[in-house]
C-alpha cells in the first residue's frame, strides 16, 4: 500500500484529494494548523474516521516512505517540508498528486474564474445519473455525496478504477497546467487572481493539452432566465430545462455542464430528468433554514463576480432585503480588488440591504496586515457596517430579521461563517 502525507489536509482542495486518495487505497496521513491548536473541524473528524492519520503541522507526521504533497499557500520554511527534505521524500505540488490520480481515466477537467465547483458537481451528478459513474475530485462539497457524514462531500467514488473522472482544475496558481485533459470546460475568465487578459491566455493554454472535447462559453453571464421559487426555468436547445437552483450564472453553470454530458454520450431525457433532481454545493447559494421568518443563505462567493452574481440572486428572490456578512479571505486579495469591490458593492446593496463587513481572516503566515475591512468601508456609499466578530455579526443578523428577507453568510476559508448560518437557522454548527 502506498503512502501519501498531505500538508494542510483540512483544507478544502486538501481534504478532497485526502478522500479520492483514500477512496484508491491509499495510506494516508497528513497534517493542520488547527490540530496544533488544539481543534478539530468537522472535515478533520470525518478523515480521522475514514482512516486518515492526523498530526499537528510540526513534522511529527512525516515518517520513511511517503509522499508529501503541499499546495501554493505552504510556506517554504514549513515543518512538515523541512522534514520530508532532510528524509529525502518525494515531495508533489497539490495538482501534480491529483495529475498522478488521475492517471489511466479518461479526464474531465472544469476550470474558469468562477462556477468551477457547480459545474464540476452538476457534471458528476448528470454523469452518475446517466450510468457513467464518474470518480469525482471537487473543490466544494456536493449534497448528497458525504454519505451521511461517513465521508468528506466532495468526491465521488467509482467503482470503474480506469473510466471518466471529473476534476475541479484550480487556476489561482497556474498548477492546473500539470493535469493532463481528455476535455475541458472553461466557465469563463475574469479578473481574480491575476487580470483577465492573462487568465484567458492561460486557459487557452490548458485547453489546449486537450485531445477531446471543450467547452469554453462565453466568459461573461448570460441574461437572466425565468425564476419560479428558488429554481429556474431557460430554454436551450430547443427544449425547456428546469433547473433547481436560482441564477442566472447557476443557468450558465448548468448549460455548461449539460454540453460536455450531451459530447460524452449522455441524451437528453435522461439528463433532463437528471437536472431537475441536482440537490446543489454546499456554500453555493446553500438554503440553510430560517430564522424569525428570514431564509439562512450560506455561500462561498469571495470575489467581485461571485458576490455580485449571488447578490443579484438574492436581490431578486427577496426583495424585502437581504442582510449579509462577508468576511475577505486574505489581505492581498482585499488590497488587490480594493476599488472593484467597492464599486461592486455599491451597484448590488440596495437601500433595504445591508452589508456587515468582518475583518479579514488571517490564517496566520508572513503577510502584509496593515490594511483591513475598514479600507472597503470608507469607500462605500451603500448600506454598510463593520463588525468586530462572529459574534457580533450573529447579533446583528437576527436583530435584522423579518419575514421575506434573507440572512446571508458570505466568504471563504472560514469555517466560522458556514457554523453561524448553521446558529442562525438553529442547527448545530
């Protein structure tokens, strides 16, 4: 059995590759900040469970034999690095172990500056539906995929160890150009991570190790389709399609998906009926429950487009108001879309919303620090307010809440914000 150690294996893109890993067989082990502090997030429980070894990030973990993998955000002088050097370990950047995943099935890979992991879950589920089993990697949990807690949400197993595999291809760092693709979906390309120029160079790039199929739509959002509760009803190839999640970007994460299905195989009354039944992502316009007559929504949305899309959303399924917190993910990010968020924020908040703004998360690490949320405040003329804390912004929300109006958690890397919408809508966290 072959031994693999994951630096950081909490995290999102982490814990997923931990669970398809050990979903192959795999030993497998791996190591978070967290657990040197003491916590234990519900992701790290469910790997422990599943058979992961679990160590503090201070090196204790790394033994002879394995293969220590680290992503982008691992600092060079980090423990379990430092360890796996002097043993002389191979050691793989996160996507060049998923390339080793992936080797021997036919590979679906679906990158783009937003919707990479709706349409990534969309495509398994429309795949899965239609007898294709797909195995499948993704950066966000799939509801219905975590087997009732006894695994983590974002992978798919299979049971065909060398048929079609749907991977989420992360191009923050460039990495995802170590995959290897039979297809390809782009959902779009956009100013994030670096300017959209050289994002839609790169995905030209990444397109092309593709022998197969690709779908690259046009980067922007299409118009809107028609809303009925909170779902959509679009017509596209001739045929209506009902979709169970609202959104304009949520029709173009669909017809996305519904492209590569139909180029795979897949026909459409099967993939018709297949759509209609989708359950969603966790964190992606997620209904949580309902607080004193106000819908909890939880969302992942970090970045100009993402917000401004999930905005609209519920702009239009509660007109009454909708009253969000958002907390930055990182102080580069913040100091880098400074001005973009601002205007953004402007044109979405209405004079029934309002927006709480929480200090950045800080995950620790050397960073820049000497800017903060209070930066975006001052630049905002719409509805907008700072708070301290979680549990200040707690306070807040249910204070707001009316029937009709929605209570949203927005942002990444925090596992506190998707715990309070849990708080909010009296379930545990």
């Amino acid at each position: 059995m072959e031994s693999i150690y994951l630096i950081g294996i909490g995290g999102v893109g982490m814990s997923a590759l931990a669970q398809a890993f050990l979903d192959k067989g795999w030993r497998v082990g791996g190591s978070d900040r967290l657990l040197g502090m003491g916590q234990e997030t519900p992701t790290l429980a469910t790997l422990r469970r599943g058979g992961a070894a679990l160590f503090p990030q201070d090196g204790s973990g790394v033994g002879p034999g394995m293969t220590v993998v680290y992503s982008t955000a691992i600092e060079p002088d980090n423990p379990d690095l430092a360890r796996a050097r002097a043993l002389g370990l191979r050691t793989l950047h996160r996507s060049e172990a998923l390339a080793a995943l992936a080797a021997g099935h036919e590979l679906v890979a679906v990158t783009g500056t937003c919707g990479k992991s709706s349409v990534t879950a969309l495509l398994g589920h429309l795949l899965a539906a239609c007898g294709r089993d797909p195995f499948v990697v993704n950066g966000a949990e799939t509801i219905g995929w975590d087997a009732g807690g006894a695994r983590v949400g974002s992978v798919r197993p299979s049971a065909d160890p060398h048929g079609l595999m749907v991977v989420e291809a992360d191009e923050s760092d460039k990495s995802l150009l170590a995959l290897s693709p039979t297809h390809v979906i782009v959902t779009n390309a956009s100013s994030d991570h670096f300017p959209k120029a050289e994002a839609e160079a790169l995905f030209a790039a990444f397109t092309a190790k593709a022998p197969g199929v690709v779908v690259a739509p046009a980067g922007d959002i299409p118009g809107p389709a028609r809303t009925e509760g909170w779902g959509a009803r679009f017509a596209w190839r001739g045929r209506a399609w009902a979709l169970p999640l609202p959104g304009a970007h949520n029709v173009a994460n669909a017809k996305a998906a519904l492209e590569m299905a139909l180029a795979l195989g897949c026909g459409e009354e099967a993939l018709a009926a297949a759509l209609g039944s989708f359950r969603g992502v966790r964190r992606r316009l997620e209904r949580v429950g309902d607080c004193a007559g106000a819908c909890v929504v939880d969302d992942y949305a970090h970045n100009v487009e993402k917000l401004a899309a999930a905005w609209a959303t519920l702009a239009e399924a509660f007109p009454a108001g909708v009253f969000a917190v958002w907390r930055p993910h990182g102080y580069a990010p913040l100091r880098k879309l400074l001005d973009d968020l601002a205007v953004m924020f402007d044109a979405a908040v209405r004079p029934c919303d309002r927006l709480l703004l929480l200090p950045v998360y800080d995950a620790g690490g050397t960073t820049d620090r000497s800017l903060n949320s209070d930066a975006l405040l001052v630049r905002l003329s719409c509805p907008a307010e700072l708070v301290p804390d979680l549990a200040a912004a707690e306070a807040r929300l249910r204070a707001l809440a009316r029937p009709g109006t929605a209570l949203v958690t927005f942002g990444a890397r925090d596992p506190g914000l998707p715990a309070l919408a849990r708080r909010l809508a009296g379930l545990p966290a």
